[in-house]
C-alpha cells in the first residue's frame, strides 16, 4: 500500500495538474481530428488459433498467452512503435501536455497508461487497442507490428472498448468528452457516437442489438468520504441502440441502491457480468468488497454480496487505486459461478451465484481483472501488483496455472490470431 506521504504527493500532483488543465481548458479543441484514411489491414492466412491478449499498461506491450492449459506465454507486441511522434505531438501542446500529466499523476498512479484494451479483428490479422495517455486507438498489424489504422478520441483519455457481437465494430469510452465512439474495426472510420455520463468507463453489447455504458464520475479526487459523494458527478448506465445510437434507456443506479436500503453505497458502476440469458448483471461500485446483483426486467437491485476485507488494507479510502477496492468480474458460461478480483484485498475468488458462498481466497496481488478461458473452465485475473496473471478453476476455486508477463498487466481478452504467431522482429 502507498504510505501517506506518497499519498500527499499524489495528490499535489493531481491538485496541480487539475489547476492547469482548469486555466487551459477554454484553449481546448471542441473535437478531435478524424483519422486518416488508410488501407484495410488484408486478412490473416492459414488457421487461426484461440489465445488471450494480456494489456501490460505501463510499460506499453501486450502479451499473446495460450488461452488454456497451462496459460503459456507465446509472444508479446509492443502496443506503442509511434510513441515518440505522439510525445513530440504531446510536448508542443500545452492543453495535451496538461492532460498527459494529469493522466500520469491520477490513474496512472504516476505511470503513463499506453494500453487500456484490445480486441482481434475478426480475421485475426490485427490487435486493435485503446492507448489512455495518448487518447486514442489503434489497429497494429499482428505479422509486423506496424500501425494499420488510428483514430484519436474526443478529448483525452481513451479507456475501456467493446467489440461488437459480428467483430466488425469496436466501441471505447473517451473518458473526458462523456463520449463512446463506435469505430469500424477493420478501418477506423467512426459509424458512430452517444454522449454519457461523467467518465465513460464499462461498455458492453447484448445480444438484442443494444449497448450498454457505464459512467463512473470522477474517480482521482480525495473526496471519498460517502457524505461527498454528490462530488462525484453524474454517474449513469446509458443503453443505446447498437445501429442508431440512440438511447433506449438511462439506469440511475442511484434510486434503484436507495430503494435497496443501501444509500450509502456509490452509485459509480464499475465492471459488470450479464447472465447468459441476459436477464440479470452483476456489478461492482466503488469502494465496495462485493458486488450487486440487478434484475434487468424488473429494474430492480435484487441481492448484495459482500465479500471479506483483507485486515492488510489500508481503511483510509483515499488510498484506493481509483475508487475501486474490488475491479474484475467474470461469469463461467454455464452461469452458476462468479469470479471476482479483490483488487485492494489482494485475493480473487470464485463465488456460487445461487447461494453467493464464496470458495478459497486466492492471494493474488492487485488483481485488475477478471475474464473467462477459451474452454471456460477457469477464470484468468491480472495481477497487476506482481505482474502475471493466474487461472483460477471455477470448479475448485483454486488456482492452476500463473504466467509472468509485463509491467502492470490490466485488460485480458480472448482472441483468435494466426495459428503460428510470433512476435514481430521488430519487438
């Protein structure tokens, strides 16, 4: 955990970078530029083979691990071969370089964050990723590791993405222009665009043609204490048509936690799992060890969990990474068990969605993460303190593989890519 004088000096550095961005704002464009247009990437030959895309945020890689079995390491793709065009591009901007800071000092925990998320491209010839510190997404080419395509995000943050349930759209959260983008996944060219909540963060498409946002407000402040909560900002769940973009529905968490008994929980949603039938969701809030169980019909909170605090944590609120104790959820595809990563608790477990009994607290370190194998046997966490990520049967509850990888891993993601990948020479 941060001691409290690294904690003060995070938050000098936010209060500082705050004040300049606040002075520089009116200088900011009210849009960013639209990508060049480029070439589709052609498409992978051969077989394809299932793997897993590991995000290593601050060191700017992603790691290729076999999405079974023994969880293996198979290469790596170094996620930013233009960074220092874009830091050249940053540096002669002050309102960019103000936000570039702000990004380091806030969420990066004093690290630029180069890759938030990554999907494939249906034909497994490209990885297209989010990069938050330089607001933007792009499409590399697996073979070569070279940039496909590039679209820079409304303002300047880019966070969490989506992929469409045909691959051939991918959704992403400009998290300070309360924007998702809705991109053309083979060539970048936007289809289209919903305006959010306060900090876009979760998205998520269902399988009646809708997408789900989830805004999370602001999260890097010090103003914690449930009683300052209103401070956070608007925080909703935004449903739109996955073809219009038109919102269908606005879920105020809010009313539905109130109407639960439990006003003093935060309203701000982090990741969330629907149930194969998509007739409820599973969601975590800030600062809470649990989660929330939702009843999508009725638009009511049904259940709470809460799960064991590790008395290791440190109870001083302010000392959580972003607001979120507990940030990773999966669901196995039968449905009966959830996975959840303890992130502040250090520990993952698999909990039984029927009774919510939770199984073995698995020391993880930081688990950012939570998603699902290729055989849908296991849940694999991010340990982004010890940099690895460990399968967890979901079954047993314990764990059964752990595989080193790069500096802060975050994202993890299934993915198809060509049966005998390796990684670019270039990397």
């Amino acid at each position: 955990m941060p001691s409290a004088r690294t904690t003060r000096t995070r938050r000098l550095a936010v209060a500082l970078a705050a004040s300049l961005t606040a002075s520089l704002t009116l200088l900011a464009p009210a849009v960013a530029a639209p990508p060049a247009a480029t070439p589709a990437t052609p498409a992978a030959e051969g077989p394809l083979q299932e793997v897993m895309f590991v995000g290593n945020n601050w060191d700017g890689t992603a790691d290729v691990i076999a999405a079974r079995g023994d969880f293996h390491r198979i290469g790596r793709l170094n996620v930013v071969p233009d960074k220092e065009e874009r830091l050249r591009e940053i540096y002669l901007n002050p309102v960019k370089l103000a936000f570039f800071l702000g990004v380091r000092s806030g969420p990066g925990e004093g690290h630029d964050q180069f890759v938030d998320d990554m999907y494939a491209t249906p034909d497994g010839a490209s990885m297209v990723v989010s990069r938050p510190s330089f607001a933007d997404v792009v499409s590399l080419d697996l073979r070569t590791g070279r940039i496909n395509w590039r679209f820079p995000v409304a303002g300047y943050r880019a966070d969490h993405m989506a992929v469409s349930p045909d691959g051939t759209r991918v959704a992403v959260s400009a998290s300070t222009a309360n924007t998702v983008h809705v991109l053309d996944i083979a060539t970048g060219r936007e289809v289209g665009s919903f305006k959010t909540g306060d900090k876009p963060h979760e998205n998520v498409f269902t399988s009646d043609g809708r997408l789900w946002n989830m805004s999370i407000g602001e999260v890097t402040t010090a103003l914690d204490a449930p009683w300052l909560d209103w401070t956070k900002g608007d925080r909703r769940i935004t449903v739109v048509d996955a073809t219009t973009f038109e919102t269908v529905r606005v879920v105020d968490m809010r009313s539905r936690l109130d109407a639960f008994g439990r006003d003093d929980l935060s309203d701000a949603v982090r990741p969330l799992v629907f149930t194969p039938d998509e007739k409820k969701l599973y969601f975590q809030v800030s600062f809470l060890n649990g989660f929330l169980e939702y009843d999508v019909e009725s638009d009511r909170v049904t259940r709470l969990k809460t799960l064991p605090g590790n008395p290791a944590t440190d109870p001083d609120r302010t000392t959580w990474v972003n607001d979120s104790r507990h940030h990773g959820l999966s669901i196995s595809p039968d449905g009966r068990r959830l996975c959840v990563a303890g992130t502040m608790d250090d520990y993952a477990t698999v909990v039984d969605r029927e009774t919510l009994k939770q199984g073995p607290l698995v020391p993880t370190s930081k688990p950012y993460w939570a998603t699902v194998s290729g055989d849908g046997r296991a849940c694999v966490v991010s340990e982004s303190g010890a940099d690895r990520v460990s399968a967890i049967d979901f079954a047993t509850g314990e764990r059964v593989a752990t595989v080193a990888v790069g500096d802060h891993p975050q994202r993890v993601r299934l993915a198809r890519v060509p049966a005998d990948w390796t990684s670019p020479t270039a990397n």
